[in-house]
C-alpha cells in the first residue's frame, strides 16, 4: 500500500473504517440489550442461558482459524463488507427464535459473523494506522463502544416503550445496511499487507502474541460478562424495575467509550504497561463493587469502573499484535483473538453454572478475580 496516499483520501478511509466499527458495535450492543427478555420468553433459567449463550462464543472461533487466512488471501475489503451485512441480518433470527435450540442456531451464526466482522475491521483499522503514521487504534474502538452505549440506550428505550425484540431489530438492520451501502467504497482497496500473502493457513504464535491473547482473555471475560449478564444481574440481584435492567451496560458502554476515546492520549502519556496495569486493578474494583454494594446507584458506579478499566486493554492488544514481525496482521489478530475469544467460551456459561449452584454475586466475585489477571500479566509485555 502506497504512503503517498493524500490526506482527504486518508481521511475518508478513517471514516470508512470507523463506520464499519459503530456497526459491529451497534450490532452487538442491540442484542445484549435484548437478553432478559428473549430469557423471559424462552422461559430460561440463569443456568439455562448461559448454556443457550455458549452457541455464541463458538460460532466466533469457528470462524478463527480461516477469518486470518481469508484476510491473507483475499485481503479484508471483502471480507468485511459481507460480514457486516450478515451480522446485523441475524438480530431477525435471534427475535423470531421460538426454542432455545433456534436461539442457540442463531447466536452461532451470530457470533460466526462478528468475528469476520471483527478481524476484517481490525486489519483495515491496522493499515489505516500505518498511514497517519500514529496511535489512533484506541478511536476505532471508541466508535465500537460508543455504538453499544448507543445501541443500549436505543434497546433501554425501546423495552420501555414495549416495543418488540423483532422490530427494535429490524430498525437496527435497516440503519446498519444504510449505513455499510453509504461507506464500503471508501474502505482500504487493500488489506494492508495481507492481499496475496503466500503466508500458510496456520502460524504457530510466539511468545509475545501468547502473552497478548492471554490479557485480551482476562479482558474479554469481564467485557464478556458485563454484555451477557449485567442486564441479569440488575433484574435479579440489584432487583431495578424492568425499565432499568439495561442501565449498568449502558453505564459500561457509555464508560468504555470515554475511556477508548483518551486511549490514544493516555497510551502515549502513560505507557502500555502502565495503562494495562491500572485497567486491571479498574475492571476488579468495578466488579467487586457491584458485589458488595448491590445497590443501583453503587452497582451502577461499579459498572462505570469496570467500562474503563477494558476500554483501553483491547484496542492497545490488537495494535501491538497488528505490529508482529513474524505474522501478516491478519494472523496475527486471529492469533490474538482466538486465545481473548475463549473468555467469551467460558464466560457466559461458568456464569451461568456458578449462579445455579450458589448466586450471581458469586459469580461476578470470580470475573473480578480473572480481571485482575490483566495487572499480572501487563509486565510481561514487550512494546517493541
């Protein structure tokens, strides 16, 4: 890919690529505002769920060992635009589930796009950083979270005003279609650095990209949990009225996209290691809160900690794996996200199971403690 590239047309491509963000994000977060009610009306218990919520996680690493060699082979611009049409596409099939085998059907091809969709925008959003020359990953995750805290605040309002699972989806498909029909022609013409590569279809990661993974898990089951459960945990344990169940994820959200939106500033002001060590102690304090204050105002104030302590951890994983010398960043990113993903395996189902055998509280307890897995493990990453 050419340098010489002029700004304006730099600028459309950021553009481009920050719309394929606040896509997947608005995506994601209309579903999760969504879970208690689609429980209610499949009639799940909490064990239940988590095992219904397991279909999730393993239609994303389905699709892991072949969305890096796609990438390679054909470059992300392709790969990204079918993907994000499909994903939203899916909501339908997720509101018009009437068992929890047809939910399970559904989240699988659900979580099978989102990973597409999420290794191609990762790879344009990593040439595009190439191109200005300096940090700006942190703001394309900033798009993602501010499209769930939109996406929760469209999902709170809608539940408020009983509005259906399948037409609060529908209008959701339809924007996101506008939205993917007005931008993909200003997307990278190329995966930068991948198109045409004669890399195999599988790599063995080093060292560093293990360590990487290994803090984007720690990361991942938090914000994992945070989407999946913290509607749950409001109806249940913190016991809000239903028109409030979604307010500690739209506090996540809403958290998480502030603190994506300094990322860049605080990673060059601060350093990796140290933004990675405090956003550990963050997300465990945050979660800890919750637990020992079930209260709305004190869960709501954990949930806000627990927003910032990940905002910054997944976007500074992913720029540091996109920069591997010894993988495409196509590779190198589904190398990172397969290992962060099976916080999303484990997550939503040890949830689920702990809160059977004992209590949600219980649960989240056993987040906080993975959580602070990012603080150990953030002194063991090589910047360079």
């Amino acid at each position: 890919m050419s340098l010489s590239i002029s700004y304006n047309n730099i600028r459309l491509h950021r553009i481009a690529v920050s719309v394929f963000f606040f896509v997947a994000g608005l995506t994601f977060a209309s579903w999760a505002s969504r879970i208690p009610d689609i429980k209610t009306k499949l009639d799940l218990t909490e064990a239940g769920l988590g095992a219904v919520l397991f279909a999730l996680p393993v239609g994303q690493l389905v699709s892991l060992p072949i969305s890096g060699w796609l990438i390679s082979r054909f470059g992300s611009r392709q790969l990204v635009i079918g993907a994000a049409i499909l994903y939203p596409l899916t909501l339908i099939l997720l509101a018009l589930a009437a068992t929890s085998w047809q939910l399970i059907a559904g989240l699988f091809f659900f979580g099978l796009w989102a990973n597409l969709v999420n290794i191609a925008m990762n790879t344009q959003a990593v040439g595009v950083e190439k191109l200005y020359g300096r940090s700006i990953m942190a703001s394309f995750h900033g798009l993602w979270s501010l499209a769930g805290f939109t996406g929760a605040a469209i999902g709170s309002l809608f539940v408020s005003a009983d509005i259906s699972p399948l037409l609060h989806f529908s209008i959701i498909c339809a924007l996101t279609g506008l939205l993917v029909f007005t931008f993909y022609k200003n997307t990278l013409p190329t995966s930068f650095g991948n198109k045409g590569s004669s890399q195999p279809f599988f790599v063995k990661p080093d060292k560093r990209i293990l360590i990487l993974g290994l803090i984007a898990f720690c990361c991942m089951v938090c914000e994992g949990a945070m989407a999946d459960w913290s509607g749950v945990y409001f109806q249940k344990v913190v016991q809000t009225p239903a028109t409030y169940t979604a307010i500690g994820y739209v506090a996540f959200t809403g958290m998480m996209a502030t603190g994506r939106f300094l990322g860049d500033y605080l990673v060059t002001r601060f350093g990796v290691k140290h933004i990675l060590q405090v956003s550990g102690i963050l997300i465990a304090t945050g979660l800890m809160t919750a637990v020992l204050f079930p209260y709305p105002f004190t869960a709501t104030a954990g949930c806000l900690l627990v927003g910032l302590g990940v905002s910054c951890v997944v976007p500074v994983i992913f720029g540091l794996a996109g920069k591997s010398t010894n993988m495409s960043p196509g590779l190198a990113l589904a190398a990172v996200s397969t290992i962060s993903f099976l916080g999303f395996l484990i997550g939503p189902p040890l949830i689920g199971l702990i809160a059977q055998a004992s209590s949600l509280r219980w649960s989240f307890t056993i987040i906080a403690a993975l959580g602070f897995g990012t603080t150990l493990l953030a002194g063991k990453v090589k910047t360079a």
